[in-house]
C-alpha cells in the first residue's frame, strides 16, 4: 500500500480489508501463475505458488478465531506472557535457555472448532488447551475467538526452534513480537525477522516485556529508542508497548489490543492482503509496458520469410516454373516436328518431384510426397537462425527481459519440423501450372494446319511427279501468280509455321518469365504462411501469455 | 561467586613458561611481514562462493597482524590486554566500572550503548598503549567518543600495573560497525573476558565468535552476570556442559547475581570481588601474566595455518574458475570455428544462390571470355553498360560475399549464445556477463563482410602472383585474373567432397566438374589443388581471426580481473615459513 493510499484509507477512516476483493485478488494471482509457470523461472514463483496454497487453506478454515503468536528472543518471556493472559500455567517457563521447544497453543472459547486449524498449523494435540471456564464468568468473553500460540525462540543454539518458528510465522494471522530491556537492539530480531513484516504493519504489535526491571523514566527512553528501531525497520506506526509478566496490571494495553483484534475478525485478511502486496510488489519485476500481440513487425516476418524461402529453394522452383513453362510451351506451340523432340527431355518441375496439377481439395488429407528440392547449404541455415533470433528479439524488446528465454524457446520450439513443413509448403502450392493457356492450343491447331498444309503440298507435288514419271497426263497446277499453288503451300506452311514458332519466342519467354514470378509469389506467400504458423505463433503465444499475466498482476495490485 | 578459583589458572596455562625473549624471534616477525604482504596482495575479484568468506577472513587477518601478532611480537612484555566482550546489554561497561571501581565506560538502558572502545589501564602502562603499536588503526584520544575509529584511553589507579581492561562494543547489536569493530578487538586480545547473562548464555551469535576464540587458541574467561539468585546453580551448570560439549572445558566460569546496582552505577564490591581477586593475581604475577600473553600469541600464530589454507584454497578455486570459465568460452567458439569449416567443406555452399550464380557465369560463357580476349571483356562491358545489369562474374562475386558473411554471422551468434548460457551456469560467469554478450558484436555483419571482401581480393592477388606467367591468363590480364580467382574461389567450397550425392546431381555435379576442368586446364591439376587449398586455408584463419576477437568479448573479462595461475602457492608457502619460525621460537616452551 503507497502512503498515498494510506493516508487515504486513513482518512476514509476505513482500513478493512474486504474479503470479496482478497478473494479477487488471489483468484488474479492464481491466474497470473497459470499463464506464467511455463514461461518464468521457478524461483521467481515459488513465494507466489506458496501464498496462493497458503491463502486457499487460511480462508478455507475458521475465519471466526484469530490466530496471534507471541515470537520473541529467548528468555524475553513469551511463555510468561503467555501464562499470564490465559492465566493459567499452561506453558513452562524455566530459567534455562531455551525453554520452550515446540508451540503451545491457547483456545479462547470451545476447542473443537479451532482444532482444524490448529491441525493445519501444526501445533501438537497436547500442547493445546483451552481458557474457558464457567468460573470466568465473562471476563474472558472479550477474547473468544483467540487462538494464542507461544512460539519457541529464534535466536539460541538450538537451530531447530528456529526453523519451527520461521514456519509458524507464515501461517499466523497476527504477530505480538516480544522483546526485553537486554535484546531489543539484537540484530538477529531486527534484521531477520521485523524487517521481513514491514508489508505487515498492520497485524504487528510490539512488547517490551520485563518493563518492570526498568524504572518508569528508562522505560519511556527504552521504548522511545525502540519505535526508532522499529521506524528504520519499516514499521512505522506499530504499537509498542510496555508490558511485564510478573505485574499483572502491565497487561492491559495489550490485552485490550487484543481484544481488539479478536472483535475485528480481521487479521488473518490483512495478513494474506499484506502478504499479496509482497508477493506482488516482488512480481512487478517481471511485468513492465504493455507489448502489442503484433509486436513482430511486417520487417522482421518479412525478413524471416525470405531466409525460409531461400533454404526452402523458392528461387531454384521458380526457376524451375519459368523453365516448365518455356518446355511446355514448346512442346504444345513450337514446330510440330521439333515438338517431338521436346518431349523427350525431362520436365524441370517434374525433375524437382514436384506436381504440376492442381491441388485437389478433396484430397487435400493425401500425403505429400517429398520434393526432392536440394538440401538448404550453411549459410541459409545460419540466415533462418539469424532471422529466427532477430523475432524473438523483436518480442522481447519492450518487456521485461526474465521473458527473454521463454520467447527464445518459444521462436524455436518448432524449429525441427520447419524443414518438412517448409517442403510441404512447397510441394502443396499451386504453381499456376496446371491449365494450359487457351493461346497454346490455338497456336498448336494453327501449327499443326500449317504442316498438313505443307504435307498437302508436298503431296500434291509428289502426286505431280508420280504422274510425270508415270507418263499420264500431267496436272494443271493452279498458280498464284508465278508459284504454283502445291509449292506455296509445301514451302508456305514451313515457312510460316517456322516463322510463327520464331516469333513466338518472346512472347513465351515473357510468360516464362510471368509464370516464374507467379510462382514464386504463391511460394512465398506459402513460406509465409510456415513462418507465421511455425516461429511467429509460438512467440505471440508467449506475448498474449505476458499481456494476461500483466492483466492479472494489475488486478493483483488493486487495493 | 566464583565457580573457579584464582589457582585454576595453572589448569588454563601452558606450565613454567620460559622468560628470556626467543633468539629467532626476529625471523617469526620477517616471516609475518611477508606473510601479511602476500595476504594483501591477494584478491578474490570472482563471484564465488568461496570468496565473500575469504575476502572476510582475508581482511582480518591482515588486521589482527597489524593490530596484534606484529606488535605484540615486538614487545612481549607490554602490558596484558584484557578484552572485555560479549552481547550488548550483557554489562560489560558496568563490568569494567566495577572492576576498577570508577565509571570510566558509559553503561545505558540503550541498546547498544557503547560505540567506541575504552581501554582502561594503570597510568605507568599507558605510555605503551597511547603510542598507537596495537591496533594502530585506532586514533587515541581521552575523551569518550562515539567515532568507532576512536580509541578512547584511561588511567585508573586502582587497577594494578601490567593489566589494561578494553570495553569493547557488542558483538550482537543493529550495529553492524559494533559487530566489526568487536571481532578486531577481540583478535588483539591477550585474553578474553567474555560476558553473558542469564537471558543470553545460550544465545547463538555468542557462541560461533567463542568457537573462533577456541581454534585461535585465545585464553578466555567467562563471565555469567546477572544471575537470579534462586537459578545459579542451574544456569552455572548448564553453562558448564555447554563449553564442555565445545571442548572449552577449561576456561574459567565467574558467576555474578542479579544485584542492585549501587548509587554510581557499579555492582556491589562483594560481587564482583572473586573477579577482581583472579585478575588483580594475575597482575601480580609477571610469569602467569607472561604464559597467558605467549599462549594466545601462540594460538594466534598456530591458527594463521589453517586459516591461510582456506584463502590459498579459495585463490586456487578463482583461477581454476577463470579457467573453467575460459575453456567454456573456447568450447563455443571451437564449435563454431568447426561448423564453418564443415559449412565450407561438404560443397554445400555451392547449392543455393552460389551455384545459380556459377551456373549463369559459366552458361553465359562469361567464364570463357574473360579468358580469351580483350574482346569479350569489351564486349560484356558495352553489354552492362547499355543494360544496366551487372556481368554475371560480379553477381557470383557478391553472392559469394554474402553466403560467406550469412555463414560467418550465425555461427558467431549460435557461438555467443551458447558461451553466453555456459557463462550463466557459473557463479563467476553471471556476475561477468552483461546482456550485450549474448548476441554477436553489433559491428560483427561489417567485419565479417570485410573479412570476406579481403579474402576474395586475398585470392585474386594469389591468382595474379601465382599464374602471371600463364599464357591465358596473361594476355586476359585484369580481367582473367577476375575470372580464375572466382573459379578457384568456387573450387574451394567443391574439392573435398568433389562429386555432390543424390539430388544435387543433377544440379550441382556438372559446374564443380566445369570449375575444376577449367582450372587443370590452365595451371596442371597439382597447381589447382595447392591454389584451392591455400585459399581455403586463408579463409579459415581469417575467420578464426574474426572468431578469436568475438570470443575475447568473453575471455577479456576474465582475463581483466587478472588472476596469476596458482595464487594458492605463494600463501602456502608463506604460511609454511611463520609456521617454522613459530616452531623455532617456541613461545610456549614445548616446540610443537
Ligand atoms: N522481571 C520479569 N521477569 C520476567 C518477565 N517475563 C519473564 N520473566 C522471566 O524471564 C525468564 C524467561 O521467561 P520465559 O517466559 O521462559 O521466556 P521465553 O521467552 O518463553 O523463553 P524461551 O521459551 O526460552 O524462548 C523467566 O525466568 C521469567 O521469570 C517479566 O515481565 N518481568
Ligand atoms: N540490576 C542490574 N543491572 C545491571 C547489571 N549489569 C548491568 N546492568 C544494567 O544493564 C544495562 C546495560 O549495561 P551496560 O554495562 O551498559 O551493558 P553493555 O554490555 O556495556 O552494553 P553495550 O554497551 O550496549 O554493549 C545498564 O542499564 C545497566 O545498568 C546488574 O548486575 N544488575
Ligand atoms: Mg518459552
Ligand atoms: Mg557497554
């Protein structure tokens, strides 16, 4: 919570924690883990993963008892002060340090309903008791709804009470930290554990015990340089207050701050509340501006596109194209006597394995067979890896850089299938070759009336001489002008049928040229289409898993 | 109430100590100067686990020389320092008043309250004191203070002469400069008075600094204040068992009850009398006081061993990190020096661009022109010139060019990257990294284009030289030249794996064979084979050139924190010669 909204809280005179939007908040968190856990190391989770486990059992339990551990160094009389609110010796005190080893625990009001909470917490059967007799009358009634742990310590040689202690103090919804005249300075107190609270202010209280070793005067200096403590620790404005074991009237303040708190029922919200300002403020590191789900510019899947066009040998297909298509066009419009012996030389699309029919739709399911496009050289794979990191790096550009390595995975996790899609891409497109113009026909009918008619001629001519040499009476051939028709027609259809064939030449090569370019246009769109699917849709993936957890967190830091 | 008394002194010190001052003393103290300089000289610059520890202990030992051993050693017969320690609040202050009966150390209600040390001591020793030999670092002065960087000195009749009490800060406080401060103190002590009460004798801090104490072989003595009454015995004995368990069993135990304390602030002068008694003893007695000084020297002394292992084992572990760290570096970039050797090698270069740019300069006949006559250079001149489009010789140059430099990038950016993971994999290698290294040097695309352009220009001069004298190639001049170079340039990409597999065949085969007819058919096969192989050997080392600068990206790092080889050797071998000399001197009479 900023000072801003503090003192706004403060002034709405309203500090409570509505347990709807705590709920809504840790259902956020929940989220937020969802969409990371694939993407963000696991050690930048691992409170986040704690707390949400933690919250759901908490608010899953009684939220009519207040947990309040009293936590302390050794010998600073936890168990005294223990004993002394229940007023009953429940837990040993000794002048041997330690003393207490394992949490006791004390029930205000019936036991049986604290008890699955106190299961959960961990405090052994036998070391829970309850204060609630009919001798209290209503003296006690105050504080039903306390559940009041004695902690062992954390600061003696026995490293095992602090272990257990360090437990206990993530699951209690309160903490009355007790301290004394001898070890209020410890750097142990200050440094490891009230500083870890300063989210916590608001479920902290602190106790200077043995106040009556002190005189009056030196109790206020002490306290006074204790608040200082506290203020550098972070817990600026949480009480402090004097109190002694062995003077019963000592007591007051803090039982009527307990009271307080019981009548509340609201520490174990505040807890996990400050807990998820921790939690969030430690996750602000891996949210930072908001990265559009096209954060992968035209550029850069451009650029992707032509490495994977050239390790996918576009360029060699459209060459291949624009050669079928002069090779066709020869073999349907060129001089019907060479045609012949354009068939018998390979096609270059059929060469490369490489279908020249359409796709047929309803079998779009077939395997595709293999192309046998050559293998892409080293520097073309070197070219998609390049290109490949230039994406991923275009993504994580303007985000956080923990995202780094997921969108790196990412732009890569189907690096290994590329090769195969790439050549069913290729092998699948429609190269435009299927249909063969209208003009070829026409110009191979008119081919082929041209040599009939020079056949015709030459026929006719041989038919003249057969009847000359035979000595039968000779034709009268018909002339145009000087040339005798059979003549003009022999020498007049090769002529024209060569000339045609000739002239046709550019204009095929032009649409050999055209067909190449269509073709690889359509490769490319393709290949396109491979980049988008195999490189760019995984690393979007990751930015729409950013853009959701960057909603959640926001939904997280709402207070 | 003392558990111990005065004569369980004789338990603690080495028996009947010698008194002369040991001949070889003067070499202990040679050994020490050269052990502390090589000490200093030593730095941990990596991020290791080892070294935050070593750089610690590295720090206080230089201190406890310049503090104690050097020049404690010089005068062994100076007054014997008597440091009082321990947790704050423990009341040591009040210890040190009562003891010399006068509040010379301010005691408080505030944690922690003393700041600066006070050294209180017997006016005809302070002259000894107030000259600044021990802990030299502390300025002196004679008003209470609460610079820590102060020694606040005071003359108390009471206290006999050759005895000097330290009150020194705590050990346990928010302070960290007390904590500091008080562990150098503790280093000069001649003997320790450790003080702790009832609410703290089992507190944990306490008792790591009482271990150190006991490897030191420091004399130490217990003080255990503020003891309820009724619990003495429990708490005394409790105490007891734990130093036993510690192997401190012998260091005497001095039980002080919770007392109200008098008017000025001292304990009651019947309590603290055993205490007084004990030192006012031992003030009394120059050979005990003389045993005590020589076995904390001589604990102290025997301690540096150990300790020097540590740092010299922890220098070791920063060279053999900047090593490991190195071999990673290399490992990336042999692999990537290896896949552009194989990249150049199987001929695969020739199938993409490269060949459709060979086929068009062969199937134009450009090839062949440029090494027949000034004609056909004339003419493909007139030719690019009108069409605008460039000869063919030049486009299979550029791709050439660019395949090369595609190649070269990405083998240098997997070579990064790769480096850059087994970098962060290390304790040493995040801490050197920084996010640029990942990606090859911005600059990389230029250099390596011009690392091509110059090996391109590298083979033509190599033509030019090697068949000047050829008919063919000198009557084309300039422009065979051009022609050879290229075909030579294609035939090392081609001569090892010479006939390309499966597919490619149809492709590929006829043009390597062409560029290698081509070639024979000018200079005689033995010539195109050492042409080919000199070229490629040329390109390969000026990549390696350009590798070599990429990976030094990495290794300069290493390199600039500047770790000798076996910095581990010259600690070893200075800590082997205090430890012979200590053995010669024989402080404490029995060479160990
Ligand atoms: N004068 C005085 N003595 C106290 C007070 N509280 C505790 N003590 C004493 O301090 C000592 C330690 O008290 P405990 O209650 O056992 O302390 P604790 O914090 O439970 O200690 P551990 O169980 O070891 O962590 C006992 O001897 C108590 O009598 C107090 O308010 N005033
Ligand atoms: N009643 C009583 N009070 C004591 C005794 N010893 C110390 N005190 C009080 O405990 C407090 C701390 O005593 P100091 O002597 O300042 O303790 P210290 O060990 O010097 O503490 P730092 O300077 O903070 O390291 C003072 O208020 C003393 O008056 C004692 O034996 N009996
Ligand atoms: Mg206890
Ligand atoms: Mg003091």
């Amino acid at each position: 919570m900023s000072l801003v909204d503090r003192v706004k809280h403060a002034l709405a005179g309203d500090d409570r924690v509505d347990a709807e939007q705590l709920v809504a908040r840790l259902d956020a968190l929940q989220r937020f883990l969802r969409v990371t856990d694939p993407y963000l190391p696991d050690n930048d989770l691992v409170a986040a993963h704690t707390l949400v486990e933690r919250a759901g059992s908490r608010l899953a339990l009684s939220q009519d008892h207040t947990v309040v551990a009293l936590a302390g160094s050794t010998g600073s009389g936890k168990s005294s002060l223990f004993n002394a609110l229940a007023r009953l010796k429940l837990s040993p005190v000794g002048v041997r340090r330690p003393t207490t080893g394992v949490a006791h625990a004390c029930v205000w009001g019936p036991l049986e309903p604290a008890n699955r909470l106190l299961d959960w917490i961990g405090v052994l059967p036998r070391q829970r008791f309850i204060r609630e007799s009919a001798l209290d009358g209503d003296d006690e009634a105050a504080l039903r709804g306390l559940v009041l742990l004695d902690l062992p310590d954390f600061d003696s040689v026995e490293r095992g009470h602090r272990l257990e202690v360090d437990r206990l103090l993530g699951l209690v919804d309160q903490v009355v930290w007790v301290v004394d005249p001898q070890k209020y300075g410890d750097r142990v107190l200050h440094n490891a554990y009230l500083r870890q609270f300063k989210q916590h202010s608001d479920i902290t209280i602190v106790v200077l015990n043995q106040a009556d070793r002190l005189s009056p005067s030196d109790t206020d200096i002490v306290l006074t340089d204790l608040k200082r403590l506290l203020e550098e620790d972070g817990l600026t404005g949480v009480p402090a207050l004097a109190t002694s074991a062995k003077q019963p009237g000592m007591l007051n303040e803090l039982r009527e701050a307990l009271e307080k708190t019981v009548a509340e029922r609201q520490a174990a919200l505040r807890r996990l509340s400050g807990d998820l300002d921790v939690v969030a403020e430690q996750l602000a590191t891996t949210i930072g501006p908001p990265a559009a789900e096209d954060e992968v510019d035209r550029a850069t899947v451009r650029q992707l596109s032509d490495a994977l066009a050239a390790s996918a040998g576009v360029p060699a297909v459209a060459a291949a194209t624009a050669g079928a298509y002069r090779h066709r066009a020869i073999a349907s419009t060129g001089w019907p006597l060479v045609r012949g012996m354009r068939k018998l030389r390979p096609d270059p699309l059929k060469r490369l394995h490489l279908s020249t029919d359409k796709p047929d739709a309803a079998l779009e399911a077939e395997p595709v067979a293999r192309t046998s496009l050559p293998e892409p050289d080293a520097a073309q794979k070197s070219a998609v890896g390049l290109s490949v990191r230039a994406v991923a790096a275009r993504a994580a550009a303007p985000i956080p850089p923990v995202w780094a390595p997921a969108l790196n995975t990412a732009s890569r996790s189907r690096l290994g299938d590329l090769p195969d899609a790439l050549d069913r891409a290729v092998a699948k497109t429609d190269l435009g070759m299927s249909r063969k113009p209208l003009w070829w026909g026409v110009v191979g009918l008119l081919q082929w009336v041209l040599t009939l008619t020079a056949v015709a001629g030459l026929g006719w001519l041989i038919a003249g001489y057969a009847v000359r040499v035979l000595g039968l009476p000779a034709f009268d051939n018909p002339k145009v002008g000087e040339v005798p028709l059979p003549t003009l027609l022999l020498l007049g259809g090769l002529l024209v049928g060569a000339l045609l064939a000739l002239l046709l030449r550019p204009i095929v090569n032009y649409g050999a040229r055209r067909a190449g370019r269509r073709a690889e246009q359509r490769l490319r769109g393709a290949v396109t289409e491979v980049a988008r699917e195999y490189v760019v849709a995984p690393v979007r993936e990751v930015l729409n898993g950013y853009a959701q957890a960057r909603e959640a967190l926001t939904v997280v830091r709402s207070e | 109430m003392a558990r111990s008394r005065p004569q369980d002194l004789a338990a603690v010190l080495a028996p009947d100590p010698p008194v002369e001052p040991p001949p070889a003393v003067g070499d202990l103290a040679q050994a020490l100067s050269r052990l502390r300089a090589t000490i200093g000289g030593t730095t941990y610059p990596l991020v290791m686990p080892s070294a935050e520890e070593a750089k610690r202990i590295g720090a206080a030992l230089v201190a406890q020389l310049d503090d104690y051993l050097l020049p404690r050693l010089a005068r062994l017969d100076a007054p014997l320092l008597v440091v009082v320690g321990g947790s704050t609040g423990a009341g040591k202050s009040t210890l040190v008043n009562s003891l010399v009966r006068a509040p010379v150390t301010k005691a408080g209600v505030l944690r922690p309250t003393t700041r600066s040390p006070v050294l209180v001591s017997h006016p005809s020793d302070s002259s000894w004191f107030r000259n600044g030999q021990l802990l030299p670092g502390l300025t002196r002065t004679a008003e209470s203070s609460t610079d820590p960087k102060t020694l606040q000195l005071v003359s108390a009749p009471a206290l006999g002469p050759g005895l000097a009490f330290l009150d020194a800060p705590d050990i346990d406080s928010v302070v960290d400069r007390n904590r500091q401060l008080a562990a150098q103190l503790l280093a000069a002590a001649d003997l320790w008075l450790f003080v702790t009460t009832a609410a703290r004798y089992a507190d944990a801090v306490p008792w790591e600094l009482l271990t150190t104490a006991r490897l030191r072989g420091t004399v130490i003595a217990l003080v255990l204040d503020r003891v309820p009454a009724d619990a003495a015995g429990e708490i005394s004995a409790h105490l007891a068992e734990m130093l036993t368990a510690r192997d401190m069993g012998g260091a005497p135990i001095f039980v002080l009850p919770e007392s109200v304390l008098e008017g000025n602030g001292l304990l009651p002068e019947d309590v603290t009398r055993p205490l007084h008694d004990w030192f006012a003893q031992l003030a009394a007695d120059s050979n005990a006081r003389a045993a005590v000084v020589k076995q904390t020297l001589d604990g102290a002394l025997a301690a540096l061993g150990p300790a020097v292992a540590g740092l010299a084992e922890a220098a070791d572990e920063q060279a053999t990190a900047a090593k490991a760290l190195d071999e990673r570096v290399t490992a990336a970039y042999r692999t990537a020096r290896r896949s552009m050797e194989n990249g150049l090698q199987d001929g695969r270069l020739m199938r993409g661009e490269v060949l459709a740019r060979w086929q068009e300069f062969v199937g134009t006949g450009e090839l062949l022109r440029t090494l027949e006559s000034r004609v056909g250079q004339l003419r493909d001149k007139i030719v690019s010139a009108v069409t605008g489009r460039p000869a063919p010789g030049r486009n299979l140059q550029a791709a050439l060019e660019s395949q090369l430099a595609t190649l070269l990038r990405g083998v240098a950016a997997d070579a990064a990257e790769q480096a850059y993971a087994a970098w962060q994999a290390h304790p040493a290698g995040t801490a050197l990294l920084e996010p640029g290294l990942q990606k090859p040097s911005p600059d990389l695309p230029q250099r390596a284009e011009r690392v091509i352009r110059d090996w391109q220009q590298y083979v033509l001069d190599l033509v030019r030289s090697e068949a000047g004298d050829k008919r063919v190639v000198a009557r084309g001049a300039a422009y065979a030249v051009n022609g050879v170079g290229l075909t030579v340039m294609i035939a090392v990409f081609t001569s090892t794996a010479f006939i390309p597999t499966g597919a490619e065949v149809a492709v590929g085969a006829g043009t390597t064979v062409a560029a290698q007819k081509v070639l024979e058919a000018i200079f005689g096969d033995q010539a195109v084979r050492s042409l080919a192989t000199r070229a490629r050997t040329e390109l390969i080392k000026r990549v390696n050139v350009l590798l070599d600068a990429e990976a030094a990206r990495f290794t300069d790092r290493t390199a600039a924190v500047g770790l000798e080889l076996q910095p581990g050797a010259a600690l070893r071998q200075a800590a082997v010669e205090v430890e012979r000399s200590r053995e010669e001197v024989a402080l404490t009479g029995t060479p160990s």
